[in-house]
C-alpha cells in the first residue's frame, strides 16, 4: 500500500512540473562562433580586427533562436599572445550589424565597449583567457547589446585592439583559437 502511495505522489509531482513548465520545457543550449585563427593586432599596420559575426552560421543557435528566452552567460576566449612589445591589454568593441570602422578612435567613438581590457605582459608574454575570468570582463552596455543582438537578427560586428602599450611603442598580439561562448536559455 506504501508503495501505492509513493508511486501515486512520484506522479503527481510530474504532472505538476508537466503542467507549470518548469524543468521539463526548459534547456540550456551552448554556442561558441569562432574568430579566424589565428588573427594579428599589429600596431605597425592596422591596429585592430575586424569581424562581422552572424550567428545564424552557429547551428546550436540557428536550431534554437525561435525557442530563445534569455542569454544566461557569456564568455571571450581564446590564447593572447606579445609577438612584440611592452605590456599593455586589448579589449573587444561592437557595433550592432555591419560597420567598417577605419580607425581605434573612431571605433571607440562609435561602437560599444564589449569586453576588456585584459591585461598582457611584454614581448613573448601570452595569456589563456578562462571562462570566468573572461565572462568578468564584459562591460554592463556591452552585454546588453550582445543580449539584444543575440535575441534580435544574430549579425554584428566587434573590433579587437590593443590599449595601454604607450605613446609610440609598437606591439604584435596573436590570437589564437579566438571565440565567443554563448550560453543560451530556450523553451521548447
């Protein structure tokens, strides 16, 4: 008769979560969009990168943009290394949809502070970015515009660059295996 009992309860709760939505009708959904690797910030030439990103290419994100609630986390990853320089940081700016900024001030000017700065130390130093060290790093503003893209069309376009290296000191950062982590939370 216990047995009865428990079993008859076990179901009841199902059928409560069933019929609220909780638990059963929710998932998290992981999304990474690569960056090309490996990309160069070189002051010498051009001192930033570009790239217009378009999540629609994610197929974790495509599958489940319609399903989409909430962001619940974010991340900027990848491997930074000083090919050449003093120490200094870069940080990560974006711009809702396509843009074609041709300079650090202009970018600054006109796009929103992303993420950053993360600090590097001098010429051959390099620093892994990990998960919470790096989903820190994103500022208030540019969250929110990521949220927005992320719940909007899926396209933008973010500038990386380096700051804090000194008035005419030159400096060569590679990145490699750059990517954005998204954790997404969709309905069914």
């Amino acid at each position: 008769m216990k047995r009865i009992s428990y079993l008859l309860l076990a179901a009841v709760v199902a059928m409560a979560f069933a019929v609220s939505g909780c638990v059963i009708t929710s998932a998290q959904v992981f999304a990474h969009y690569d960056l090309p690797d490996p990309f160069t910030l070189d002051s010498s030439s051009k001192p930033f990168a570009r790239e217009d990103v378009d999540l629609n290419t994610v197929s974790e994100y495509k599958d489940n943009k319609d399903k989409l609630k909430h962001l619940s986390d974010v991340a900027f990853g990848g491997r930074f290394r000083n090919l050449s320089g003093p120490a200094g940081s870069v940080e990560v700016w974006m711009t809702p949809g396509p843009t074609n900024y041709t300079s650090v001030s202009q970018i600054q000017t006109s796009a929103i502070k992303l993420w950053g700065p993360s600090s590097i130390g001098a010429s051959v130093s390099e620093v892994t970015l990990k998960w919470d060290d790096s989903a820190k790093l994103f500022t208030t503003p540019g969250k929110q515009a990521l949220i927005d893209e992320v719940k909007g069309d899926g396209q933008f376009t973010i500038y990386l660059f380096g700051t804090g290296f000194g008035t005419g000191n030159n400096y060569t950062i590679e990145v490699q295996k750059g990517t954005i982590l998204l954790v997404l939370d969709a309905s069914k």
